[in-house]
C-alpha cells in the first residue's frame, strides 16, 4: 500500500514477447512495484492472449492506483467487426508476409517520395497498412466482415475503459495511413490499401488526454506506441539519439519537424508529447546474440567472453545479420551473411565478435540515416537486454564513434506509459518532470580502435551494398 501523501500511477507495456507493468510515484517516478506475464513467441497472436497477460501482470498491483496508462508494440494490425469481435488473430510489427503488398502500396501511390510527403515514412512490411493490403487480397471474406482497425495499445485501452475507440498521433503514425505533419488519418490510403473498404479507426487524442476511466474510476491515458513511450521516460532532449537494442533494434531521437526520408529509411514518426520521433529500425538485434551463442553452444556470459578476446574487426570477419529478413535495409527476403572467412580468422572468438559488430552496425547505419535528417547525435543512450551485454559495452564506442551511455536498467516503455498517465492526471501543459536517469557512460575508445571502427563500419556497409546487388 502507498503512503497518505503519495500518488501511484501504472505504465503497462504490452510488447512482442511480454506485458510488463510498472507502478510509480506520480510525482517522482519512484519504481514501486512490478509485474510481468509472458506472450506467445508468435508474429500472428489472438489479442485475447494481451488481455490475460495484462490482467496476469496486473494481479495484486493496481487497488490504489489512480491513474494508467498503456504502451504498445507499433504497426500491429487488430480487426474488428460489427459486434467488436476479433476478425483475425492480429498481424504483428515482425510479420513479413506482407512484403509483396508493400512494395505493392509503394508503387500504386507514385513511389516513395509521394509516401513520404503523404505519411512520413515508406511503407515496409512492419505498417498496419501493408498488413491490411495483404489480407484484404489473401482474406477477402474475412476483410469484408471488418468494420473497425486498431493497433495493440489502442485495443487494450478500449478494453480498459469501453466506449468510443481513442489512439495518439505517436503510436498512429505508424500506420501508413495517417500523417504526423498534418495531425490527420488520410482515409483515402486507407480505403485504397484494403481493397475499397473504408473501416473505421480511433478518435486520434493529444498528449495529455484521458481516455476515459475504468469500471472502478481509475484514469486511463490515452497511451502511445512502444518506442514513444522509452523516449518520454528517457526525457530525450537535444543531442540525445536512443540506440535501443531488444528483439528488434531502433536508432531515435526527437526532432521538432517532421522528417520526411524516400528512401524510407527513416521513418518519420510522431512522438508522445507533440513533437516528431525520427526513427529507423532493424529487424536484428538482441536474438543476433542469442542465435550466434546457441550456433556456438554457449551461454551468453560466454559469448561475451569470447567476443572479447578477439580483437576488434574480428580478423577480417563481417557479419550481416540479416537473420529474419530485414527492415533497414528494406531486405524482407534476406538472410545472414558471413563475410571474409579464411582459414586463420575461422575461430569462435572471431564469429562472437563478428555477431557483436554486425548487430551494431546495423544500428549505426540507423544513425547515420537519422543524422542525415536534422538529428544531432552528441551521444547515444544505449538501452534494451542486450545493452547490459559486457562485449555490447566494449564494441558500442568503437562501432558509433560517439559517446555513448547506458542508462539504468528499467522497463523504459512501461515507465514511460506510468510518466503519460501521471501527466493526463495532472492536467499540466508538460509532463511531470522525474527523478533523473542515472546512467554509466562507457569508456571512450583508443585512438587506434576508433579507427578501426571506420574500417569496421565500412567493411558493413560494402557487405551490404554487395546483398543489395544480388
């Protein structure tokens, strides 16, 4: 039970592998308690399942909570029909079955620049609208019952409050059909994407809306998209670029004007408090490591182990690993490749290194991309499982070539959906400002090293110039 003078807040994130619920202080930001309940390790999942981790995860927590607030996996396609029910089991982020329709949508709407100035971003197989394309051609029975889309965050706040279906500009931005810039759904992509059908969406809230309260009156924020939220936890301000490294990797920071990029590398996201998140993502990150370890049968202390007892550059071996497709680049089809073998570098020491490097090149691609596109980059906040890897730590400032810190460990979506709720109840034109993130920051590399990070970055980039090719 909380203190007389305290508030407490809840921040629920509902990610790919798991709900994660953190409740806080509302004035401080103070970690009280936790809960977590795990999710099918699936790319297609009935949105029920959400439903009972997060009345799993939240069992015991919340009797004196005032106020919630959920974060989501981005880009998942929920339908609906008339009465509300479930269509289809819903199409997640890492679903790349609809590849073919993106390049579909791209083409029919005038390529990518005309996407780009319509929405922001480029379609890939990750957008809801890509999603949709695909099952109103593969499921056009199904597709006709649809009266209602959603996103994952989006589904859970109306089952959390009832009545009318809400949704942020942040988490909507990802959808393919509606624009950041303009602050407004374009329902003529949408009815184009899904064959003619024109099914409804959610009312669209501001930053520090309600979206209603619970059966038993605890207020409920109007949510936002998973990397939305780490940001508002973060409290990114400028200079700051997070490098976010859990089973897919994302390279964001805020900007206050809308990107547009046709190449489609970055996408150009809103954020969760009314400015724009600039954010690029591989499909490859954390389970880079896991695979690697697993292919050398070793658990993952030991993999860093090895990883650091090569040097860097690995002996001359590059990885790309592009182990489930990719998303940046737009290589969907792709699989890994391993680069320069020769008989003197084929050791297990070199192949951890490699898997090290070739994950964080992928990442610092991503920052190259947003740095072309008004993002300063002082330094990177490096977060996710994977950052708190010893050999992550060692080969993230040689591989960026810039400062890089690492903040505490902390579920920073579902802290940054607490952060959201407390400000919807505070009614204030800015969110609460938090206790600070205490953070480590990792050593700078030699001199000889930071050039070998060049070497290292661009060895990457030639690999993967020669995949684009084939």
């Amino acid at each position: 039970m909380n203190s007389n003078d305290e508030v407490l807040v809840a921040g629920v994130d509902s990610s790919t592998q798991s709900t994660k619920v953190m409740v806080c202080d509302a004035r401080t930001g103070r970690v009280l308690r936790t809960g977590r309940a795990e999710h099918p390790d699936t790319t297609e999942v009935d949105p029920a399942r959400w439903w009972t981790a997060l009345n799993k995860a939240t069992d015991g927590l919340l009797d004196d909570v005032a106020a919630i607030g959920v974060a989501g996996q981005q880009h998942g396609m929920v339908t609906l029909d008339d009465d509300g029910e479930v269509v289809r089991p819903a199409l997640l982020w890492n679903d790349t079955r609809s590849a073919g329709a993106a390049a579909d949508l791209t083409t029919e709407l005038g390529g990518a620049r005309a996407w780009a100035e319509a929405v922001g971003s480029v379609p890939v197989a990750s957008f809801t609208v890509t999603k949709l394309r695909w099952m109103a051609d593969h499921e056009p029975e199904l597709a006709d019952r649809v009266a209602r889309v959603m996103l994952p965050h989006d589904w859970l706040t109306w089952r959390l409050v009832g009545g009318e279906p809400v949704t942020d500009r942040g988490d909507a931005s990802g959808t393919g059909y509606f624009s950041p810039a303009k602050g407004a759904y374009r329902a003529d992509i949408l009815e184009r994407a899904f064959g003619g059908r024109r099914p409804e969406l959610p009312r669209v809230l501001g930053p520090a809306e309600s979206a209603g309260r619970t059966e038993d009156g605890k207020l409920v924020s109007a949510g936002t998209g998973d990397n939305m939220a780490a940001a508002l936890a973060l409290e990114l301000g400028p200079g700051d670029v997070v490098v976010s490294l859990g089973t897919s990797g994302t390279v964001f920071g805020v900007s206050e004007a809308p990107p547009a990029d046709p190449t489609g590398t970055v996408a150009g996201f809103a954020d969760a408090t009314g400015r724009f998140l600039p954010l690029a993502c591989t499909l490859n990150a954390a389970r880079v490591l896991t695979a690697t370890a697993r292919l050398l049968n070793v658990e993952l202390t030991e993999l860093d182990r090895l990883a650091l007892s090569a040097a860097p550059g690995a002996g001359g071996l590059t990885l790309l690993p592009y182990l489930d497709g990719e998303r940046t680049p737009n290589l969907p089809e792709a699989a890994g490749s391993l680069f320069g073998l020769r008989r003197a570098n084929m050791t297990p020491e070199n192949l951890a290194r490699a898997a090290v490097e070739g994950m964080l090149c992928g990442l610092a691609a991503g920052l190259d991309a947003v740095r072309a596109h008004g993002i300063e980059v002082r330094r990177v906040l490096l977060i996710g499982g994977a950052a708190q890897s010893e050999s992550v730590r060692a080969v993230a400032p040689i591989v960026f070539g810039v400062p890089v810190v690492v903040p505490e460990p902390a579920e920073h979506v579902a802290i940054g959906a607490a952060r959201q709720a407390a400000w919807a109840l505070a009614g204030t034109p800015q969110p609460p400002a938090w206790q600070g993130n205490t953070a480590v920051r990792l050593d700078e590399p030699a001199e000889a090293d930071a050039a070998e990070g060049e070497r290292i970055r661009q060895r990457h980039a030639d690999s993967r110039d020669l995949v684009h090719e084939l």
